[in-house]
C-alpha cells in the first residue's frame, strides 16, 4: 500500500478524526488559517473589539492601491521616490503607511482598526502580489501607543481591553502574513516593542543602516503581545530569539542582518522604501498568479507550530499585560522610561 493511501486510512479512522476536530478549536482561540477567519463567533468579537477601539487615539494607517488609493487620500510628499503613488506604480505592488507624528508612529486603538481594515482589503485584492509595510517621518512604529494604553487599557475597569488588543492584532498581524503577497517592511528609525512585532508579520525586512529593531517587553515585565515572539523565533531560531527578548538589545540593520532578521541594508536611509520596492519588484517579476500561489505553499509550508504557539504567546501577554509590574512601566512611558537601558 502506497505511503499517501495508508496516511489516508489512517485520516479517515474516527479516532483520527476525533483528534482533529480537537486540534481545529484549540487552534482557533485567537488565530486561524485566514480562510477559517469567519466563524461567527471569532467574528462576532473581533467586531465588539473594533468598536471599542476605533476612536481610541489618534494616527492613520493608510492602504495605497495601484490605480486607487486606499483612503481616496493620497498624501502630497516632495520624494516622489517615497510617495504611495510611486510604489503602487509597479501595479502590482501596495503599500501601507504608518503615521503618528506625536508618538513615533505607535499604534493607537484607531490605528489598529486602521490596520485591520487595510488587511481586510489586501485579502480581497485579485491582482496583487506585494506589499510594502512602513513608517512616515524616519520612523518604522514605536509599538502600542502608550498614552492610549495608560488611558483605557489599564485601569480595573478596562482590565480586559489589553487581551482583546492581543487578539485583534494577533488576528490582523496573523492575517498580513498569510496574505498571498509577498511583503516587506522598510525599516528606518526603529521598530521598537509591537512595531518590531509588526517587522516579524512582513515576509522581509529591509532596513536603514542606522535603524534598528527592538524587542522592549522584558523592560516592561511582559512578553511579546502580537504573536512577534513566535515568529521572531521562526525567523532567526530559538537561542537568538531568546538573546534578542531577554537583553531587550537594540539589534542595528548589521547585527539583524547576521541574526536572518533583515534582508537587505540601505546606506541611505531615505531610500529605504525605494529599496524595499525594489527588492519586491525582483520577487513578484513572475506572474502574479505563480507569485501568489507560491506565497501560499510557503506559508503553509512554514506554519505546522505557528498557531498553537501564537496561542500560547497570547495567553502569556494576556496574564502579564496590566499586572502591577507592567502597569508601572506602561504607564510610565514604556522602554523611554529606561532609555540607558
Ligand atoms: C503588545 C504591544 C507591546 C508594546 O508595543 S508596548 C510599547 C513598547 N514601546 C515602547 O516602550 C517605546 C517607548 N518609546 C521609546 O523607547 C522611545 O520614545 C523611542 C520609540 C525609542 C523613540 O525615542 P526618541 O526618538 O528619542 O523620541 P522620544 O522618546 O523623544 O519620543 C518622541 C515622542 O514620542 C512619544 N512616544 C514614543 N513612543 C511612544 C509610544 N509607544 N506611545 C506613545 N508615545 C510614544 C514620546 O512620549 C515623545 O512624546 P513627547 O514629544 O514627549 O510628547
């Protein structure tokens, strides 16, 4: 008996198939195949926790389309080498912005459901194969806004708003990297907590020289809460993953280029997004269909331990996020507070 009819056999055995129906649920707390996304429950909360977000704070998070721009509000830049419309030029290719002048692009509650929408539409998106992630202003993101988390998910009556934060972004990171596009994120500046999170949901980094990526969460007595623990240690294994969380080191575009953590180093820092682009056009030079298609089977391919751990990870920040020990250092300005760290 061939190897594939006998592994059928065994599938289709009830024992088998009790197994499985356990594995779906226990799989699908916080983070499912995208396909699987629209249970009605997960659905159902996923929708309570937009709305309770999306006036939280300020910030966009801006999708740019080739041929239509995501908002219908292209921003005006003098670099046109930078600008959305450039990028999205390649008409394959879109780009995601990130902006919060005031807060080094941190994420606020707004901004997430921002994020959230512009995944939404990636999916839809028939004809694209890339995506670039990235930060106005030099800045790639700074993480969670901390002014908003100090406001709302702190406080005993909020006691829950940092785990349903957790599983929105943990749901739309999860959901950016499962997209069928290859996407990169063009780091200058720094991605510091949750923005260094966010690197981890692009396929590829690409980053400024004097940029640096950060994982600040030991400094702020909690882990990682948007599933970037699980792929910071898919990407660069288990012992650097374990020296880049626990010494919450700053790691620069060299140092992350030997760890496998970033893909290509650009001397000019303004040219980050051309490069990122650049990279990305060699990628997707292929047919479109071929490009996506592959993007699954690799995905795929790759992601056997992601989601149970992605639980794991979530139920770890969920415990640790508002504690007395973080709750100090939130509110005291997150990984600033500890700058000669
Ligand atoms: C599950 C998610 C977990 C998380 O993401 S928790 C958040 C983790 N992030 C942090 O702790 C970052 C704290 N910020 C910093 O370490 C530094 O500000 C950072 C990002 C390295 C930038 O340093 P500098 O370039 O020297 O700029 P700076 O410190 O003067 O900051 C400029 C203004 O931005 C603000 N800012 C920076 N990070 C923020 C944040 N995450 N949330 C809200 N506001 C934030 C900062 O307070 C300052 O504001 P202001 O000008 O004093 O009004």
């Amino acid at each position: 008996m061939s190897l594939f009819r006998s592994i059928t056999r065994l599938w289709t055995n009830s024992q088998c198939k009790a197994a499985h129906t356990h594995k779906v649920a226990f799989y699908s707390a916080v983070c499912d195949r995208p396909e699987d996304h629209h249970t009605p429950e997960i659905d159902l909360r996923l929708n309570s926790i937009r709305t309770a977000l999306k006036d939280l704070g300020d910030g966009t998070v801006t999708l740019s389309l080739p041929n239509a721009v995501g908002d219908g509000n292209p921003k005006a830049t003098d670099d046109t080498s930078r600008s959305p419309e450039s990028v999205v030029q390649s008409n394959k290719i879109a780009m995601i912005s990130i902006s919060n002048p005031g807060g080094r692009n941190s994420l606020s509650g707004k901004m997430m459901c921002e994020l959230a929408d512009a995944v939404d539409v990636l999916q839809a998106w028939e004809g694209g194969a890339g995506v670039v992630l990235h930060g106005e202003n030099g800045f790639f993101c700074a993480g969670a806004d901390l002014k908003v988390a100090a406001q709302h998910m702190l406080g005993p009556s909020e006691n829950g708003m940092g785990e349903e934060m957790s599983y929105l972004m943990h749901h739309t990171t999860s959901r950016l990297r499962a997209l069928p596009l290859i996407s990169v994120a063009a780091i200058e500046g720094a991605a510091v907590g949750g923005g260094a999170e966010l690197a981890t949901a692009c396929d590829f980094r690409v980053m400024a020289k004097d940029s640096y990526i950060r994982f600040v969460h030991a400094l702020l007595s909690v882990v990682p809460g948007w599933g970037g623990g699980t792929r910071l240690t898919k990407i660069v294994g288990r012992r650097d993953a374990l020296r880049i969380v626990c010494t919450a080191d700053k790691i620069h575009a060299d140092q992350a280029m030997a760890f496998g953590l970033c893909d290509e180093v650009v001397e000019t820092s303004t040219d980050t997004v051309k490069v990122a682009t650049g990279f990305l056009q060699k990628l997707t030079a292929n047919s479109t269909a071929a490009t996506r298609a592959l993007k699954t089977v690799v995905s795929q391919a790759d992601d056997d331990a992601y989601r149970p751990s992605l639980n794991h990870e979530h139920d770890v920040f969920s415990r640790m996020w508002g504690n007395k020990a973080s709750a100090e250092q939130i509110g005291k300005g997150g990984a600033s507070a500890r700058k000669g760290d």
